[in-house]
C-alpha cells in the first residue's frame, strides 16, 4: 500500500503573511499621506 503523507501548509501559511507585511505597510503609508493630504489642502482653503 502506498503512505499517505499529510500536507504540510505551516510553512507556507507563515512566509505568505511575512511577505504581506511590507504591502500592507505600503497601503497604510499611501492612506495616511492622502489624508495628510487632504487635511492640508482643507486648512489651507478656509
């Protein structure tokens, strides 16, 4: 008969979220300089 082996998704689970950490850091970067942003433009109009 022929071994079953189990999947092994611990590995790759982990270096797929080590290597989403720089992207969300990006996204959250680009959102707070866009309100910087806007904040800026809006005192400056009024």
């Amino acid at each position: 008969m022929a071994k079953i082996k189990p999947a092994r998704s611990g590995k790759k689970k982990t270096k797929a979220n080590l290597e989403a950490i720089p992207c969300v850091v990006a996204i959250l970067a680009a959102i707070v300089l866009i309100s910087l942003l806007f904040y800026a433009i809006l005192r400056s109009a009024s």
